[in-house]
C-alpha cells in the first residue's frame, strides 16, 4: 500500500471574500497615509492555503511563540501602483516581485509555492479598491507592502525545517513622492553615503541575496545622521569592497579604455547583492540600447555603452576618480527608482562624484514606463474592479450607480 500524499489547496483568487469598509470608517489618528483595505491569505501544512480575504485594516495576532517573533520568520517585497495621466492603475513587473518573494520565502521555510497570476489578480483587485488615494502625479503612487510571517511555533529545536503555519498579507500606503531624491538630479546635489565597514550587511553564503526582515533590523542602526544612507562595504583579501547603498543596488559609469562607456554593478554571484528588479530592467534596457534595438526607448543614450557585472572595490573608485574615468554613480531600487550619488565618507575622506545626465535619463525612462507615459510589456495595467458585492449588486439590479455606492 502506498500513502497518498496530502494534497494542499493552491493559492486562489477564486474564492476571495471581501469585507466592505464599514460605513463609519475613519482611519485611526497616525495612520490615515495607510490603505484602507489589507489583503490576507493564511496556510497550513496540512490544507495549503486558505481563503483570500480582502478587508479593513487590521492588527495581527499571533502566538508569543510563533517563528516571526522568536526568530525573524519574515521576509517580505516593496512594490508601487502608479496612476496614469488616463487614469488608469499600473504595477511594474509585478511578477518579478511575487519570484522573490517565493525565493525569500524558500530560504526561511516558509510556503514558496503558488501562481504569480492568482496572487497579482488578488493584488489587483486590493488596489483597485484603493485607487481613489492613489497620487497621479510623477513620484507620488500607493507603496505596497507584501509580507510574509511564520505563524506556527517555532522554539528549540523543531522535527521538521519547515513552517507548520505562515500568513502571507498586502497592505498599501500613500506615498507622496516627498522622500523620492529627484533634487538630487542636478550638478552638486546627488545622495550622500557614508561607506560602513562597521556593520556588515551581508557576506557570501550569507542571506543578503533574499529579501528578509532580518536583514533590515540588524543595520538600521549604521545609518550616520547627515548621510542619506550607508554604503555596504565588505573586506576581502584585504580589499574593501562595495556591494549596495541601503536598500539600492549602486552602478558606477566609467570611461573604458576602448571608448565605451560602462555600467558596472556588483554581480550576483556571490550571493551578497539583493536581485533588484529596477536593476534587472535597467540593465536590459542598456543592453538592448547597446545592441542597436529599437523597442526600448532610451533616447539621448550613448549607443556605445556597455553594462559590466562584477566586484567594485573602493580602491577602484577612489583612484578613477583621480584619474578621472569615473563618471558617475547611482542607486536604483523601487524606493528611489534612479538617484545619484553625489557624495561619499569613506576612511575619514569626504570624495565627491562627477554629475551624469544619463543618470537622469534612466529615471526618465523607468519613470515613465511606470507611470503608462512609454508604454511597454512590463507595464501591467490594473483591470477595474468595485468589489464582489459590488459585482452581485450590479448584475441583479442591471444598475451600474447601486455598483458604485457599495463599492464606496
Ligand atoms: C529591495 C532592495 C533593492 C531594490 O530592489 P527593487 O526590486 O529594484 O526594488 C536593492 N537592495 C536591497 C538591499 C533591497 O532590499
């Protein structure tokens, strides 16, 4: 006799229920900058997962001992909805987030198994019932906030690696574009980094790679007042060398030898670097530019450009600056999308960057893939929704205007 095994219901869109806003709702004091609304989903090891819940925004309870409390059990994504000057809602490559986020998830044994289209339909239909708070304007957008947590116990020693419960839950918020560092895109005013070789975001064989709450809490503490943020800094074979800027992936611009101008990232392959996806698509559209196709529109780029992954160090820096092949250094990440680097404390030596207009132009471009203004595949366009009451409403009473109002 065989055992069969369990089999786990699949993460579904199909099912969801949603719970309208109560007709009171006012946000609490502190927290009207949060979306009203939080998608959750709950799995176990012995149904897989539950029924998708859209609802008011609301606490979590957990146990004292559960694996998010006693030992990090999170990771978690940072994504935007954009408005379009049409109006419509837009996700970027949203994905490419729900990957990894499943590679987060994978690395803490947690759930990593479901389909990216359910789980962006679920998404979609969160924001949808958002869109109204959703700036449409360059730089504003609704942040979203995808998490993670391990809910089962987790204390000493467990039989088996993996989570018994974990929760996985969406929540938004305004953002006002007023952190966004477009200031910094003029001569003289980019991002001022402190290079930290006193806490150690990440090393090889190590978890910087993933997304994962514990990552953040243990160097939020390096961040120098004056600085914008820390530059990651790690020391091998007596070499320091640069990894990432805060929650960036960093590109230098250098001259080459042969003529070319390179973007030069760290690489992923050691493991240290976080996998952006604002640095996955900038480098594809440098390399597409670079190769003469026509589809990505980078107008005023260079066609002879090159993007290069491997190690930087800090020697490297210092004496291209001095040399003057350095051109130019930026961060990319959802937050800030493209920002410069103006300046950098390292060694008790203040070194200042040279401005790149090109810097500009890649956050032009990005920017404007976002926000529906270039369009281009990685632009999902969010597909209206009012809420199922809504729908049930709308198809029993043929009346659009009643849609509305339970919608509201
Ligand atoms: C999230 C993050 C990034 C940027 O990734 P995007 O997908 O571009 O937002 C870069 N570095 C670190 C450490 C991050 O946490």
């Amino acid at each position: 006799m065989t055992a069969t095994p369990p089999t786990l219901a699949a993460l579904s869109a199909k099912n969801l229920y949603l719970q309208p806003l109560p007709p009171s709702h006012t946000p609490l004091p502190g927290k009207e900058n949060f979306g009203r609304y939080m998608l959750s989903i709950p799995w176990n090891n012995v149904t897989g997962w539950g029924q998708a819940t859209i609802e008011p925004r609301r606490d979590i309870t957990v146990d004292p001992l559960s694996g998010v409390m006693q030992y990090a059990g999170t990771c978690f994504e940072g994504m935007k909805c954009y408005k379009t000057e049409e109006g419509d809602l837009r996700l970027f490559r949203p994905s490419k987030n729900f990957d990894r986020l499943k590679r987060s998830a994978a690395r803490l044994g947690l759930p990593c198994e479901w389909d990216n289209d359910e789980l962006v339909s679920l998404l979609a239909k969160l924001v949808s019932l958002e869109s109204d708070l959703v700036p449409q304007y360059d730089g504003g957008n609704l942040y979203i906030r995808p998490t993670m947590i391990e809910t089962g116990e987790a204390y000493g020693i467990k039989a088996s690696p993996y989570a018994s419960s974990a929760l996985l839950y969406i929540v938004t918020a305004v953002n006002l574009g007023k952190a966004l560092y477009a200031s910094a895109e003029e001569e003289g005013k980019g991002i001022k980094l402190d290079a930290c070789k006193e806490y150690i975001r990440a090393w090889p064989g190590g978890t910087g790679s993933y997304k994962l709450g514990a990552n953040y809490g243990t160097v939020m503490i390096a961040k120098k007042p004056d600085f914008a943020m820390s530059l990651w800094v790690h020391t091998e074979g007596g070499e320091d060398y640069i990894s990432e800027a805060g929650a960036m992936n960093v590109f230098i611009i250098k001259q080459a030898e042969d003529g070319a101008l390179e973007f030069i990232t760290m690489s992923l392959s050691n493991g240290i670097v976080l996998p952006g996806i604002t640095r996955d698509s900038i480098i594809e559209l440098l390399r597409k530019h670079g190769a003469n196709e026509k589809d990505f529109p980078l107008d005023g780029m260079l066609r002879n450009i090159r993007v290069v992954e491997r190690d930087i160090s800090m020697s490297e820096i210092t004496s291209s600056l001095a040399d003057g092949s350095l051109k130019g250094m930026f961060g990319c990440g959802t937050g800030v999308v493209v920002v410069s680097i103006g300046q950098i404390q390292y060694d008790n030596q203040m070194y200042t960057i040279p401005h790149n207009p090109l810097v500009l132009l890649l956050r032009d471009t990005i920017t404007g893939m976002q926000r529906g203004k270039i369009e281009h595949e990685w632009s999902y366009k969010v597909p209206e929704w009012k809420g199922v009451r809504a729908e049930a409403a709308a198809e029993s009473k043929g009346n659009d205007e009643k849609a509305e109002d339970l919608a509201a």
